[in-house]
C-alpha cells in the first residue's frame, strides 16, 4: 500500500465508491452521500491498519462504520440501507488477495495460495460480520421501538 496522506485516500475512494454506486444504479441523490460513506469508510481501514497492522480488525470495525452511516443516511434520506452499504463496503473487499491466492495457484505455490486465500477469506468474513452486527441491532431496536408505540 503507498503512504498517501489521508485526505488523498479519502477522495480517492470517495470518487471509486461514487463509480460503483453508478454502477449499480444508485439513485442520484444519493452518490454524494455513498461516496461519503465509502470514503470515510476505506481512510478508517487505512488508518487503523497502520496502527495495528492487523487487516481483520481494521476491516471490521471499518464496515461497522461503513453499516452505522449507511444506516442512519437510509433513514434521514429516506432509502434503502443497502443503497448506500454495497457500493461503501466495495474499497474494503479483499481483491488483491483473490488475486494474489489465484496467481499462486496456478503458479503451483500452494502454501502462499493456502495464506493470502485464508487472509481473504477472513477479512470478507470480517466486513460480512460487521455489516450483519450494525443492521442486525438498527433491525432490532426498530422492532422494539415499534411495539413501545403501540402500547
């Protein structure tokens, strides 16, 4: 990874997260805010994985971030979560480990194969659980919050 300042990391995926929320055929409105949320998220894992040198963790607590803004934006802007979670979680997934595992795959080196699938896998793992804790706990106090009013 290059040592960019932050704020360079920060536009740089603001403006690759805003690219995938075209993509998938984000409304409009929202691109401003899908880019924030991508770009807040990718300088928190950026920022943490200097400090603890420790992809998994950062890679969490990143897209617990990444869920936590989407889930709020979703009910301030009146959208769906996932509008904004998917394309903010994109700068996290692991893709250069895919790639790295299926070049030393078929470079016949099985055990870095072996190592850079299981560092993909569990860092997917970790964004994945991240995501599932946040929507999980806004689901569930929504939930509760309903039935207090209906008493």
């Amino acid at each position: 990874m290059t040592d960019l300042p932050l704020y360079l990391h920060f536009i740089y995926s603001f403006m690759a997260t805003i690219g995938f929320a075209v993509f998938f055929n984000a409304p409009k409105s929202t691109l401003i805010h899908s880019g924030f949320v991508g770009g807040v998220g990718w300088t928190l894992f950026y920022f943490l994985l200097k400090i603890t040198e420790n992809s998994i963790l950062a890679n969490f607590i990143a897209a617990i971030l990444v869920s936590y803004i989407s889930e709020i934006l979703a009910r301030k802007l009146k959208q769906p979560a996932v509008v904004f979670i998917i394309p903010g979680i994109i700068p996290l997934v692991p893709g250069l480990g895919m790639y790295n595992t299926m070049l030393f795959l078929v470079q016949k080196d099985y055990n870095n194969a072996i190592a850079a699938g299981a560092d993909a896998l569990f860092v997917a793992g970790a964004i994945s659980l991240g995501v599932l804790v946040i929507t999980s706990l806004f689901k569930t106090f929504h939930i509760i919050s309903i039935k207090k009013a209906a008493k």
